[in-house]
C-alpha cells in the first residue's frame, strides 16, 4: 500500500521571452512550472506541474505548499476509494478557498498536485495515463468527478451513460491511432514576434512537414494581422485549416469588428476573441463570426477558462464551437474529465490547449482518452503542437507528419530530467545566475 | 512632488476560527490580512490590504512582493496624471497576467496595491477617500477606469454622463448623510456556527439596537435554515429585512428548491445563491425566486466576483437584484469605479460587502460616494455591518441606530494600529507564537 510521505516543489523556468516564441498580443514570458514530485515510500515518484509564464512562478509554488499537507502522508489507495473526497481536502479547503475560489494561483496549484497524484497512480498500475483511465471502470471515472455546481449541465447518470456508451468501437479506435496517430496543428508558424519572413518560411515548412491545420496570433494592427493572415493562407492553399488566436486582446465589439476582415482568409476558428471570463461576450461573437462566414468559423476558447462551472456555461449559452481544455489551469485530470463529459454531452469537440512547458506531454493522453471514451468521433478533433522544450522530459511527444504517436511510458509523461530541472531552477540553476 | 520609496508587506492574521465568528456553509477561518504600506520620501503613509481568510495569506504577501516592482519609486504625480496606464501596469503585466487573468490571489494583490495608492493620494489631498473621490472632476474619475472589455455595457461617454448628473443635488445629499449616517444592515446575528438560542438573542439585541435590515446564514440542512429563519422574522417583526446568504453552497436546481421553502420568511434577497462564477445559474435563480415572492425576491452577489467581467455580466444577463462590491477582492479603486458605473447605468442597487478586517472600513468610502455621485438614491442601499476587529485600525468604523457616521480624517481607513500588526503578524507575533 503506497503512501506519499512528501511534496516537493521546484520552481523551474526557462528564458524564452528574449527570442519572441510564445509571444501574442497579451503575453510574453519564460515559459516556466511549478513542478511537484510525490516521493512515496517505495515505488515511483508521481510528478505533476502547472505551467506559467515566468514572473509569479514562485507564487504558485508557494500556493502548492500551502495545499501540500493535503497530500502528505496520504495512502494512494485511500485518494482513489474517495476521489472527490480528496479533490474537495484542495478545492474547498475552508480557508484557502477564499483564495478562488476554483481560480488562478491556487486553483492551478490544486492542478499540479493532483496530476502528481493521478501520474503516481497510472505508474502504481504500469500504463500510460490515456490508457489508465480508457480501461477504468465507469464508476470509477464518474466517482473522480464532482459534480458540484454542474448538475444543471451534467449529472452522474449523463456521465455514466456517455462512459458505457464509450465502450462501443474502443478497440477499433485504438488501433488506428495506434496506426495512425492523432491530429494535431501547429502553432509555431505565426507568433506575433516573427517578422514576415519568417512567418512564410516557417509556414511553408510546416506544410511540407504534413501540418494541414495551422493557428496563427492576431490581435496586433488589423492590416497587420490580415497581410499576415494571407501570407498563411496562400502557403498552406484553399483546403488547410488556418485557426486565429487573439488571447483575449479584444472588447466585444471589436472582435465582430476585426473579424468581419480577417474572414476573408476563411478563419476555421477564432480563439480567445475577447476576456476570458465573458461567457456572454462569446455567445456574442460566435453568433456574429457564424453569420459573417454561414457557419464555417466558429469560435474557441479555454486555456484560461478557470474552471469547470465556466466551461459549463459556455456550453449553455452555444459561445463556443470547440472546447479547449487545459491540463493544469483547472485542478486537474478529476475536473478535465467533468470537461470532457460536458463537451461530449453538448456535443463539442474538445482540441485541447498545448504549447508551454510540458502541456503537449500533458494533454496528448486527454486527447486520446477523449476520442477512445468520451467524445468518441475524430470529426474536428485535434491537439495543439508545439515544437518547444520537450527536450527537458523524460517522456517526450513523439510526432509523425502532423500526428502524435501514442505514449507507452507508464504515467502522465510529466516527469522532467532531473538535469533540466536543476540547470533552470530559479533564481539558484546555472541558467539563470 | 511625492514619490513612492518602498513597499511593505505584512501577515497579518487574527485567530477567530475558533469562535465560530465569520462561520457559513463554506467558510471558516482566521480572518487576516495581506497589509501593504507605501513609504514615501515625504509626508504621509499609503495603506492597503486584501483581506483572506487564514491559510494561505502568505500566497497574496508573495504576490504583492511580485507585484511590488510596478509600484516601487513611482511619482504619486505620475500615477495620478495616467491611472490606467499604472493599473494596467499590474493588471497586464505581460508575465504576471497568466496567474489571473485579473482574478483571485494575483488580482486581490492587486487591490492591496492600488488601494494603498489610493489611501495615499487622499491623505496628501487631504480629504477622506469619499470626498476625495465624490469632488473630483468627472474627466479625473472617468480617466481612472480601465474600460477594457465592458465597452459592450459601459462607454466612457456613458462614464461621463453619468458622474456629470451625479453633481446634481449632491450638496443637499451630503448634508442629509451628514446628519443622518448611511444605512447599514448586521450580519452579527446568524452566522452558522451559532445555536438557537444565541441567535435569537443576538437578533433581539440588534433590534433593540436599530437595525431594521438583518442577514442571516443558509446553506445548511434546509430544516435548520428555515427553523433559524422563522426565530429571526419573529424577533425582527414583518417590516424589517431578512437577508439570506448561502456563501454558494447550492447547485442552481438545489438553489431553488431552497428557496421555495425559505420564502415562507419573506426574504429581501438571497446573496450567493450558487457558485460565484455562475452568471446564467445566478440568472436562472433570480428569476425563480421573482417568481416564487412576486417579485419581493432577488438575488445578490459580489463578494467573490472576480472582476468587471463578471459584474458586467451578472447586471447583462439580470442576474442581480442587488450589486454587491468588494473593496479589495477587485482590483482596487479603480475597478470599483467601474463596477459602481455600470451598476448606475443598469439600475441595481449597490450594496458593498463588509465584515471580515477592516471591509467595513473600506467600504463605507464606496457607498458614500456612490450615494453622492453616481447611484444617488439611497433607495434599495445600505452597508454590510459586522462588529469584528475595528479596534485594530487607527479610523475605524462609527456607527449610530444601525447607520454609519461619516469618516472624517483624511484617507481611506485602512491603516491598522502597529501594534496590532506587531501582534498579530503571522507567524512570529505574540498572539501566535
């Protein structure tokens, strides 16, 4: 019987913002974690992290401190016989809850530790974590979930219903993302610190690598972001998919506004069109880009959605076209999975959010969980990608031609090389002294 | 020409767990605060602070010290001359934005930061917060809100009209203030942690005091609630208020089942009826409960509302009856302004959340000079009023019958005595070595 007898956290970044990768119109920083390991007393380490942009990493590290006595000293089988039970020990904490509630630093460190946790469990039973919860028993993946605050969208017999009827065709799924891998796009071509040029190298690049489907950041000058936009379009031709970011940069009129140029280039999605906790503002939008483009583009959001009861509603109020999880800004695999059920339930396919530290490592097994269970169908699905600091894990995306190869490693392949993590641990890593 | 030297900050945490005070269905802790004084190279103090609840004030003195470079070695002039543009300076600081956006521990850092900014301006004007604010000139307070993403419900031309019309009658509403106080309601007597008996008294006491506006907690097992309810309307009489407060314990359905049966007591509104960021659940249950009362129901919220967003939200989607506004949830002053704005232009009522440290403190400033420039009826207003720890702030609250006096010295309130701060700093003052 395995128990955690303690929570490390490191506060590890990485200097990115001098070259411009990861740049938009709202963030520019060193992509950095707070990275957790659970030592146990015998057996592997879980590892888990939340992903920020530099600035603030010790905060959210000292948020995981806070929360760790949560965790410490807990036997693994006693968290997973009453996972909300553990889930609500984070999330209602009486008085850390003031804190969110469900929101920002310390909702994204409830993130952290629970991956560990789930990391740590899905190592205990030897697969990797896509498979883990693909082959759970029902009741046990509706049991992880709570419910609270979303049963007017979703209740436990929903769930069920959808987890049963999931099991229809799983062996048949598997085996041709075994073949073929699964869909992903590329975010690397179109940053909005790359000059032109670049933008059409990179661009034409990434298509001849396979990429059929590429995002781009908007939210600069609008000229700017329409040349840029046709630069994308005539590279990857009529049939690709070219996806626009604007990371919130705009107020809800001028999102109709910019949208109604840049849908010359025939947009799939807008992404984040306007603050992320509007969810009125992006029924708005959607209604307004679904009219400007007979229903061709739509709009997607979620990488900063804080928490289930706002991807809830943006379910409800038809804002959104495609749902875009994150792994570790929400408190983790017990609350994407309430995520993933809404989405199927709603009928919206889930194109998770990646990039970052580690988040491709992250949601690659969401993704794949989602089509072998949950959502089930491929028809718009497809990961985020990009091609940035996967050297640092121990279990690393592997890609062909614009596919993510299924991971074998036991665990959520959140593990990150111990070497990386003491070259680039801050302030006191050779990196940053 | 004033200038900002250094910032301080202070744990401040006072032990009342214990005792049950500030109990409800999802709370229960040690009231403190993250306390923030600017030093300047000259003449006065600048005082601010977020309150928390206990654990995890450490997390919101991290994040002010995060925030601190962005204050530290500012001209009060300069800030002043560009308000937006130093609000935005913390709000979007490109890193930092990633932890919120704009929302939880990141965010009340935020307010502690700017309130105390705030506080310090009033003191070198010379004035307390309310009259510092409600005689300035309409293009000064205009110039202070951050209109980024509520354009859609509030303009500044709107702003403008507004605070312009607000001047009309101001005098005559000042000299009534001045007489006869502000109104204010208790939430002393029916917090969750007390029995029966303590209840009953507690609200004959208040009665007998004056207060004619009570609160009571809900959330409990409903036969408690309702039992609770009926030995207050009985002390209070037919005429009085009855508030109710869930603290968002409640699923929506859940919500209005509860209140199908609590309405028996003719409840003036039902505060948090579910989760804070639930604007079209809040929408659903306000228009139950209008239906269930006749409209004599409304419901209430604020004190967890994360920012502007979602405050423009709750007032577009009917959500409210009553605005409940934080002093320092919010990003300080400046995101207040906004709020009070768009709930004149809407036509709520804004009543301001108090109690936990120093909130009444704060707070009465914002009413004041909602009444006076920007509300203007006192129809529907009034204060929260707890009587906990104002012995600890060097202007504390005066009240008379149930009304707040008008504050007279210069500032906004919220300088705490230093020896309490020496006292109660966590975790090396006496009261908790």
């Amino acid at each position: 019987m395995t128990r955690i007898v303690d929570v490390e956290v490191h506060d590890v970044r990485f200097p990115t913002a001098a070259t411009g990768d990861g740049s938009d119109a709202i963030n520019r920083g060193d992509y950095s974690a707070t990275y957790v390991e659970l030592t146990t007393d015998g057996g592997p380490t879980g590892a888990g992290f939340t992903f920020t942009n530099g600035r603030g990493n010790e905060i959210t590290c000292a948020a995981v401190r806070a929360l760790a006595h949560h965790v410490r000293g807990r036997a693994v089988a006693e968290i997973a016989a009453e996972p909300v039970a553990f889930w609500r020990s984070l999330t209602a904490d009486v008085q850390l809850r003031w804190l969110g509630p469900e929101k920002g630093v310390i909702h994204m460190a409830t993130g952290a530790l629970v991956n560990a946790v789930w990391d740590l469990r899905a190592k205990l039973a030897g697969k990797p974590m896509w498979r883990f919860l693909a082959e759970a028993p029902t009741e046990d993946l509706v049991a992880s979930v709570d419910f609270h605050h979303i049963t007017d969208a979703l209740t436990p017999d929903d769930a069920a219903a959808i987890l049963d009827k999931g099991r229809d065709g799983l062996a048949e799924r598997l085996a041709a993302l075994d073949r073929d891998g699964f869909p992903s796009y590329t975010t690397s071509v179109g940053w909005l610190g790359y000059p032109d040029d670049k933008v059409r190298a990179l661009t034409r690049a990434a298509y001849a690598e396979g990429w059929r489907a590429v995002k781009m950041k908007v939210g600069g000058p609008l000229d700017d972001d329409l040349r840029r936009a046709r630069i994308i379009r005539a590279e990857i031709g009529p049939d690709a998919l070219l996806m626009m970011d604007a990371n919130q940069v705009w107020d809800v009129d001028e999102a109709i506004t910019a949208m109604s140029a840049l849908i010359e280039v025939d947009p799939y999605w807008i992404e984040e069109p306007t603050h992320a906790d509007d969810v009125l503002g992006h029924a708005r939008i959607a209604r307004a880009v679904a009219e400007l483009s007979e229903g061709r583009c739509r709009v997607a959001t979620g990488e900063v959605a804080a928490n289930r009861v706002i991807f809830k509603q943006l379910l409800q109020a038809e804002a959104i076209g495609v749902m875009q999880i994150d792994a570790c800004r929400v408190g983790g695999v017990n609350e994407v999975l309430a995520e993933l059920l809404m989405a199927a339930k709603f009928g919206v396919p889930v194109c998770p959010h990646a990039g970052g530290v580690g988040l491709c490592e992250y949601v690659q097994h969401l993704a794949i969980f989602d089509h072998l269970r949950v959502g089930t169908g491929l028809d718009g699905r497809m990961v985020e990608y990009v091609d940035h600091l996967h050297e640092h894990f121990v279990d690393p995306v592997r890609t062909r031609q614009g596919r993510y190869l299924l991971p074998t490693a036991p665990g959520y392949s959140a593990t990150m090389r111990p070497e990386s993590i003491a070259h680039f641990r801050f302030p006191d890593g050779p990196a940053w002294r």
